[in-house]
C-alpha cells in the first residue's frame, strides 16, 4: 500500500478541477460577441472569450453580461477603421462601455478590453470604498 499526502491529492483534485473547466466557454461570463463589417474566424472568437476571461474573469461575481462589437467603419478602403465596443453591464451600478479604434481587428479588441478592465475595476473599486449611509 502506497501512502500518498493529502497536499498531494489537493493538488491532484485542483488540476483535474481546472482541466474539466478549460472547456467551459468564458468561465461563466454571459459573453456576446458581434462583427459587423469585419471578418473574425472562429479562432479569433475564441481568442477574444479567453483574453475577456483573463481581463474580465476576477471581476465575474459584479457582472451581469458582456458585449463585444467590432465594426469595419470605412469599409474596404482601409486605414484606422476596425472600431471595438466593449460594453459591460454591472449589477447594482452603471455599465462601462470603452471604444478603441486601430486598424487591426484584433489590436482594436485587446485594447478595448484592457481599457474596459481599468474602468470595472475602478468602478467596482469605488463600489467598496462607498461609506454606508447611516440613518438618523
């Protein structure tokens, strides 16, 4: 018989539990994703639900859902076109929206979510801070 120590087997349950989440989409964030005008593949898609999970993820317990719009403003003649909006509605407070333009689709999008974490975490951030209100 093989004696085996239990930080061992919590390490063992912790890494099964991560890998049977790995397939989860979006690690529990109610995540839409649009494009309108612009060509995003699946793999792009995805890409986008892990880089908002990694952003977005620590901050899952105050959000509702989250939208994801990526527009081609000036069609096929190019240039500083692909325009992201990153809506995220919060429970209790107002939604956070942030908007980057580039000419990447996906430069647009990494940047409007690392824009869009900034503004959750200070607007959760000030949700703490808030002094109750006494009554007299």
């Amino acid at each position: 018989m093989r004696f085996v120590s239990s930080a061992t087997t919590k390490t063992r349950a912790v890494r099964s539990a991560k890998s049977a989440n790995a397939g989860k989409q979006s690690g529990g964030l109610s995540a839409f994703i649009y494009a309108a005008g612009a060509t995003l593949t699946d793999e792009d898609r995805e890409l986008t639900r892990r880089k908002l999970d990694q952003k977005l993820g620590k901050f899952s317990s105050a959000i509702q859902r989250v939208s994801v719009r990526l527009k081609d403003v000036n069609g096929p003649r190019g240039g500083v076109d692909q325009f992201c909006r990153v809506k995220v509605v919060l429970d209790g407070l107002p939604s956070v929206v942030f908007d980057k333009r580039d000419a990447s689709p996906l430069v647009a999008i990494d940047d409007a979510l690392t824009g869009a974490e900034r503004a959750v975490r200070r607007t959760v951030q000030r949700r703490r801070m808030k002094p109750l209100k006494r009554r007299p």
